[in-house]
C-alpha cells in the first residue's frame, strides 16, 4: 500500500495527519477547475443539530459548516477557532475566550458570546435531548445542577461580559477541556433561526444558518448536502474551494464503481472485498489509523448479561485476528482494551504496557467454554433466546455475521441476527432494545478520557447501562488531576475494572479508515479523530 501511515502512537506523536495529498477529480476537458467536487457517504446522521447529535455520520457537514472556539490545524495542534485567544486561570479552573473581531453567521448577521452562550444553554435544556450534555453537566460549574432543573441559571459557570469575551468556569481543573471543545455541543448556533424554526432548522438549507468555512446551499435527505464557501466566514481567503457535495450512495460498492467511473471525486468507505485489489493497483487509497475501537454492547440490565462470566466467554470465543486477516482483509489491529492506540505521554503510547486481560487475537476456546459452564450453560445449552444486532453497513454486516458463526461453532450458541438503517438503530439501542449490538467509539478528542467517560453510570452515552461505583469515583478523579502521568494511573486502573473484573463489553478491533480521493483534490485532511476536513482543499488540474 503506496499511501498508509504506520502507527497510530506514531500518528499521534508526530502530530501527523494527510494534509495536501493529492486526491480529486479527473476533468480532462482543458478547461480550469471549477472548484466543485462531490464526495460520496454511506450513511446519513439522526440530526445535524450540533447540540444534539453525538452521530459521527454527522461529521462532514457540522465540522465543515460550523466552528468551534478551538479547532485542530494541519499538525493537530491546538489552535484557534472562532476564539483568537484564550486566557487560562492559575488554578486552571476558568478559561476566558477573546473572539476573533466582527465575526459573522453566514447570512451576514453578526456573531457575538452571546451566542455562544445562548447555545452552551440550549445544551444544558433537558428537552433538547443533547447526545452529548454530559460534556457541560459533568464538568462546569452550576451546570448538573441547572440541567437537573434544582439550581439556578445564574449559578452556571458561563458568561459573556462583552461581545468579544467568554468566559467558562469549571468544577475542577480539567487538562483535556480544550481540547474537547472541538465536540459538536460547543458550537453556536444562531438563537433566532434556531427558535423561529423549532424543530426544522437543521432539516433545510435556508435555515441551516452556520459559522465555518462553509454553508449548506441544498439539502436533500436522502440524496444529497451541498455545501457551498461561506463568504462571511472569518478565513473566507484561504478557502479555495467553491462547492462541496455529500452525495449519499448507502452501498460501498456502488460508491466504488461511480468513483473508479468518474462520476464522483472521493469515497468515505471502501468496500471490504475490495482493498485486496486496491493496495496493489490504486494509487488514490489512503489508510489511515485512527484513534478508534469496534465493539459490541451488551444490555447489561438483561440476562445473561448480568453475569460476567457470559460476557468474558463471549468475548474470548472470537478469533479477532481471523476477522482482520479473512473477513475484513485490512490493516485494522486485534483490540483488547476499549482505549485505542494513539495517545502519547513521555514518548510511550497509553496501550504500550497495559494487560491484555486474557484477549488472545486468535480468541481462547477452552476459557470460553469453561467459563460459560460455570455460569450454569454448558455448551449453550439454556441461554435464553438472543439477538444480534446492526446497523445497516458492509464492514458491520460482515463482522457480525463472521462472530454469530464463531460463538455457533466455538460455543454451541445460536443468534438471530437483526438489522436496520442507522437511525432507528440507534433509537432502539438508545431505547435499551437490544440483546448485542454492533457499536464501537471513534475519540472526539486525543485523551484516553474519550472512551472511558462515556461508561459513566449516569452518561447519556451508557448505553450499555454499565455501572461501578470504583469505576465512576475513578473518571470523578481522572477529571481534577492535572498531572499527567498520575491521570495516566488513573485511567489505567478504570479501564482495568471495565474490561478485566467486568468485561463491560465485546471489543473486536482498534480503527484503521480508508478514504478514497482523485488526484486532482489537494489539501484535505484526515484526523486520527476520523474528522475530513476540506477547508484547505484546491481542485487542481490533472494531466
């Protein structure tokens, strides 16, 4: 493979992401590049509601069409978004944001704090339903309490003294905020769009009013999301390019054929059967690790899932290298731990010298087998009815029906397997409607934090309905320690009780992405976060 980068440590440590590689849109007719490009997703998002979604499907027009106050540049180091600067407080429990001068939404109107402050609530509203509100409850002042409905606006720890000035106060020192206000619930939204369109804002182009460096011109669920430059955008120079289309084509192989055809400029997803050939003969795919893991979920409010010994068989019953190597055919690494590779600390990544909990990448038969016997179902033999679930897509659909056939064969076990479209997937899993479910976690921000915060007993994320207590006084220390290598410990010994004691779930393996790209688009940039970015592409010409 001509175009793969080794090693997510290695990714992550060097700050490395695919940026100006080349990639785009064959146009051999001798006329100049008209800037327009179309890039194919196989699946749409619940919402596009930044406030809402917490749907990674949502992440090529929220990322692209809005701005946080931080962002990630080419090298992923911190810097400045729609905030030029920012103060940190000695005690580092209030950060000041300065806003960069005369910024604007897309219809032209102004933006201020204000903004962002009206969003940061609109968050903290139960009945927005805010995927991700967790991330203000559990670590601003006054914020739990407010979305609670028992404290007081006012003894939220947010504030815009002036329209160029935000200010967030914390409850302790917390060294991965900045870095999580790149998350979809941090962005502004315009207050009057928003509310004079109730539900519908985020469903039609002409309300979709945004702040990045594009908008939404056309949106057709469905079909198609056409983005087009924001000419109000506060960096509108350096955005060359002038149309960008999200076309949806929900199977991989057809999104395959219409990009080796010509017809579209870049793929989300190659098909599987697919990157055997690919490796030899492309020179448009790009793999890429990411700072991500497959898994599946258990309803742990269910039996047999209630007992530990099943959860631990099952997971041991896989062979995760046979999926890799015969299944998928891809560059993915077997997963023992739910923290990916990818963080660096002192020059070590996170997973270097932690245990691996007895997950052999070729499974255990024997442990499985004894394992289950002891939790009173001898070869399978009276475990109730179970149903395996996913999500309509071809990497899952294979891995699912790979695993059924290893739990049949390695431990007597028969599993029907249930499939629908993302959306109403997910409302069931969010629902408790589910025996096992294809699920997985690709990091929102570069902290080992990111997987683990989300099994929190009281996170809108648990769906899983995981709870210890040790395992939630540890995230409760973990998000006052300041100092880096004892919080390292510390998520040590939280991922030691999730995944030794508890086996709180069935991980598979950590992430690689291929993209595809023409070589005629330059400048794109693929994130360890699984984030495209297409601010800094050119469609260049192509001889």
């Amino acid at each position: 493979m001509k175009k793969y980068v080794r090693g997510a440590a290695a990714l992550v440590a060097a700050a490395l992401v695919l940026s100006g590689c080349s990639a785009g849109n064959d146009k051999a007719d001798g006329n100049a590049p008209d800037q327009k490009i179309v890039f194919a997703v196989n699946e749409e998002a619940d919402s596009l509601d930044p406030g809402v979604t917490s749907n990674s499907f949502a992440s090529p027009v929220i990322m692209n069409a809005f701005e946080p106050l931080v962002t990630y540049d080419a090298e992923n180091n911190l810097v400045g978004g729609l905030a030029e600067k920012w103060d940190v407080s000695d005690d580092g429990l209030e950060y000041t944001f300065h806003l960069r001068p005369d910024l604007k939404w897309s219809d032209g109107s102004a933006l201020t704090s204000e903004d962002f402050l009206y969003s940061w609530f609109r968050v903290l509203d139960q009945e927005l339903a805010g995927q991700y509100a967790n991330l203000l409850t559990d670590y601003i002042v006054g914020a739990e309490e407010f979305y609670a409905g028992s404290g007081d606006k006012d003894a939220v720890g947010i504030s815009a003294p002036d329209a160029d000035t935000f200010v967030v106060k914390l409850k302790t020192p917390t060294p991965f905020f900045l870095p999580m206000l790149n998350m979809f619930p941090f962005n502004a939204v315009k207050q009057d769009v928003v509310e004079g369109n109730a539900d519908t804002w985020a469903k039609k182009a002409d309300s979709y009013v945004s702040n990045g460096a594009f908008m939404v011109s056309d949106l057709t669920f469905g079909k198609s999301i056409t983005l087009t430059k924001n000419p109000n955008y506060w960096d509108a120079d350096n955005v060359k390019l002038e149309e960008l289309t999200f076309r949806v084509i929900p199977d991989q192989s057809t999104a395959l054929t219409a990009f080796e055809s010509g017809q579209i400029d870049g793929i989300s997803t190659v098909p599987t059967d697919d990157l055997p050939r690919l490796k030899t003969e492309s020179e448009d795919l790009y793999t890429v690790p990411q700072f991500g893991t497959s898994y599946f979920i258990m309803n742990l409010t269910k039996a047999p899932f209630d007992d530990p010994k099943v959860r631990k068989a099952l997971s041991l019953a896989i062979d995760r290298q046979a999926l890799i190597d015969k299944v998928l055919q891809s560059t993915d690494q077997p997963a023992t731990g739910i923290v990916a590779p990818g963080y660096v600390l002192d020059d070590e990544d996170f997973t270097a010298d932690r245990p691996d909990w007895g997950i052999d990448p070729k499974g255990d038969v024997d442990a499985a087998k004894k394992l289950l016997a002891e939790a009173g179902y001898p070869d399978g033999e009276g475990l109730p009815a179970i149903e395996l679930s996913y999500y309509t897509d071809d990497t899952v659909k294979k891995v699912t029906e790979a695993i059924q056939q290893m739990w049949k064969k390695n431990l007597g076990i028969d599993m029907a397997i249930t499939t629908q479209e993302w959306k109403v997937y997910y409302d069931g899993v969010k629902a408790g409607d589910f025996d096992i479910a294809a699920m997985g976690w690709g990091g929102d921000y570069l902290h080992p934090m990111t997987f683990l915060a989300g099994w929190g007993t009281n996170s809108e994320l648990n769906n899983a309905k995981y709870s210890n207590p040790e395992f939630d006084a540890l995230l409760a220390q973990i998000n006052s320690e300041t100092d880096a290598a004892k919080g390292a410990e510390l998520m040590h010994q939280a991922e030691e009780i999730m995944m030794g004691e508890d086996s709180a779930l069935i991980n598979t393996y950590y992430r690689a992405r291929n993209v595809m790209f023409k070589p005629s688009v330059e400048g794109w940039r693929l994130t360890p976060l699984s984030t495209l970015y297409f601010k800094g592409v050119t469609e260049v010409s192509v001889d």
